[in-house]
C-alpha cells in the first residue's frame, strides 16, 4: 500500500479545512435564515452549558427553541473545528516561505470569533452579522488562495493577455462589494420589502434620503432581530443590491467577451473554468430573483450564499492560474503560444 508523503498530507489537511470552510459559512447562513442566530443567549455557552442541554437548564423551552439552540451550537463546534484546523496548517507549514498568509488567516479566524461573540451580545446588530458574513467568506476565500499558491498546477502551457487578468480583477472587487451589500439586505432584513422585480414597488430607483437612511448604522435597540430601519432605507438597500448585480454583469459580460477574443491562445482547461464561472453567476441572478419573487423561501437564499461564495473561489482558481502561467518563461513556450493578437 502506497504511504502518503508529509506533503500529501498536508495537502489533505488544507481541502478539509476548506471543506470545513465552506459547511460552517453554510450552516451560518442556514442558522440566519432559520431565525436562531439567538438560540443561544449567551456565548460561548449555550444556555451555560458547553453542550446542549437546553430542557435542563430551562425546562419550559419549546421544541422548536431547543431546534434554534442546537442549530447555534452546532454552527459553534464547526467552527471550533475549522480553528483547530487553521492552527494545525499554522504549526504544520514545512514551507516557512509562504507562512505569511496563513498567519493572516489565523488572525482573521480570531476576529471573525469576536464578530460570532457580538452577533450575539449586540443582539443581531447588522454591524455584526454582516461582518462576520463577510468574515467567514474572506476565511474561506484565503484559504483557497493560499492552497491553489501551494498546490496547484504550474505547468506552463500558453502564455495568456493582461485584459484578461484585469477583467478578473475587476470582477473580484465588484463581487467583494456586492456580496458585502447582499450581508448589508440580509442583516437588515431588507430581502422581502422589493415584492416585484425588475421595479421595486413600482419604481426603478430612490431618493437619496432613502440611501442615506439606508447606511447609516442604527444604534439605542434592545434587539435588531427582524431588523430595525424604516421601510425606505431598506429599499435603498434592497436596490443598491439589485444596481450592484448589474455592475457585477457588465464585468462578467467584459470577461466572457475577452475569453471568446482570446480563446486560440488559452488552455482548455482556463476555457472551462470561464464557463463554469458563467454558468455559477447565471445561477447567482436566477437564484437573487427567485429570492424575491418566491418571497424568501430558506433553499434559494442558502444557495445564494453558497454560489456567492463559489463565485469568490471560482475567480480566486482562474486568477492563481493565470498569475502562475504569466510567471512562465516564455522561451519554453512552443512557437504558435508567442504569436499574440494585438486588440484595441
Ligand atoms: C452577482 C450577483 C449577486 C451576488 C454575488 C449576490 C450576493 C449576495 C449575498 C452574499 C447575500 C447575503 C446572503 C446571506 O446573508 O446569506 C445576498 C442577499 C440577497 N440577494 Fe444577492 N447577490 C447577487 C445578485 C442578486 C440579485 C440579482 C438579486 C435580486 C434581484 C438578489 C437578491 C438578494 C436578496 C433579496 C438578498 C437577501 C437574502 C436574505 O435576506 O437572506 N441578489 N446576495
């Protein structure tokens, strides 16, 4: 039987992590949707128990609040989970070069445990719950970079343009802000105040004051639970997301028309990443409208959070790729990959 080698292993260790990842920001969005983001009224224990044994320490605690209370800690122990493997990638790193990173990500796992603290102590305040949202996304996405800077394949094939590298650029920026505005609707409760699409109650646009009541923080509230700004503010929101899909469409569409432009010079295998980036951000829109025209119901909106993340990932892979292949000494590249069209 063939042994694994410590690299192997290590290797195995980061995709779990990922894996692990990837389950807690789900299962965190699936204990948002679930209304149990405070099933557990305090923190770290639940119901001062470190387990749950929510009936003993409160006997008059309904069904479906033990449901909330377990759903909370489950989402804890994941999460425990995914430090404990943070920290062992950390101590376990042979190459001290390439450190660096994963030292961030154990600093961002820290903060993003403060965040999970104040999601609960600040009651669901949206400073809360749309930072520790992002919080867990940018854990999953570093991690991802740092396992495709490790792993991933450095064979040099074609060399490939710099429009592509800066649409892919672009496209991760606008999708860091629109996921960060998708947090911002759904920590605030805003999904289900636009009932029509394309219009938001029958108007494209709103006021300014909308927006300025929409993104101002709201502070002095027992709890934010069911979320606490006027209706007009949480328009405004609900269509910075929908103006936001927009802009992240026109990146996307600049994107696949470069692909199609370039395609004689790029792999296969860059070309069928591309796609299924366009088929995940087809989904992503299909999934944004469902979300309101079938008023919320818990399996869109996870599958939302989910493609956002997959977007994410998705451009994190074809941009480690095509900064790995423009490393390539092009002296080595076979003679037809030289020849490169120039486009205006
Ligand atoms: C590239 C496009 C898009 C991205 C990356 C994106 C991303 C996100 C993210 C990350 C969230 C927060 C999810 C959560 O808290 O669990 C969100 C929420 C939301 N998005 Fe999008 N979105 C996109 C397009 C759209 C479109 C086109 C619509 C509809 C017109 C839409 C409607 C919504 C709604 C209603 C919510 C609130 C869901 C909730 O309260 O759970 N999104 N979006």
């Amino acid at each position: 039987m063939k042994t694994e080698t410590p690299v192997e292993k290590l290797r195995r260790m980061h995709l779990l992590t990922i894996m692990t990842a990837l389950f807690v920001v789900g299962l965190g969005a699936y204990t948002r949707l679930e209304h149990a983001g405070l099933g557990c009224p305090d923190w770290p224990k639940c119901y001062h128990n470190w387990f749950v044994h929510p009936q003993i320490a409160t006997p008059a605690l309904s069904i479906n609040d033990t449901f909330k209370a377990w759903l909370e800690m489950i989402h804890r122990y994941a999460a425990g989970l995914l430090c404990i493997g943070i920290l062992l990638l950390n101590i376990y790193r042979k190459n001290k070069d390439n450190t660096l990173i994963l030292r961030f990500i154990a600093l961002c796992t820290i903060l993003q445990a403060a965040f999970g603290m104040w999601t609960v102590t600040w009651r669901l305040h949206p400073l809360a719950v749309m930072p520790h949202l992002i919080g867990g996304m940018t854990i999953t996405a570093l991690l991802t970079l740092d396992y495709r800077n490790q792993y991933a394949s450095k064979r040099p094939i074609l060399t490939t343009p710099t429009t592509i590298t800066t649409c892919l650029r672009a496209l991760m920026v606008v999708l860091w802000l629109q996921i960060i505005l998708g947090g911002w609707t759904s920590a605030n409760y805003a999904a289900l105040v636009c009932p029509d699409f394309p219009t938001c109650q029958g108007k494209w646009g709103a006021p300014l004051h909308y927006f300025i009541q929409g993104f101002t923080a709201p502070f002095g509230f027992r709890t934010y639970e069911g979320g606490v700004l006027s209706g007009n503010g949480r328009i405004a929101i609900h269509i910075a997301h929908r103006f936001g899909a927009f802009i992240c469409t026109v990146i996307m569409s600049w994107l696949i028309t470069q692909v199609y432009q370039w395609r004689h010079q790029l792999t296969q295998q860059f070309i069928r990443k591309t796609q299924l980036l366009t088929v995940l951000f087809i989904v992503q829109i299909a999934l944004g409208i469902l979300n309101v025209v079938w008023t919320l119901p818990i399996s869109t909106a996870l599958l939302h959070n989910l493609v956002a993340l997959g977007l994410l990932l998705q451009v994190i892979v074809l941009l480690t790729q095509k900064s790995q292949l423009s490393k390539v000494n092009h002296s080595h590249t076979p003679h037809f990959t030289r020849h490169v069209p120039t486009i205006n």
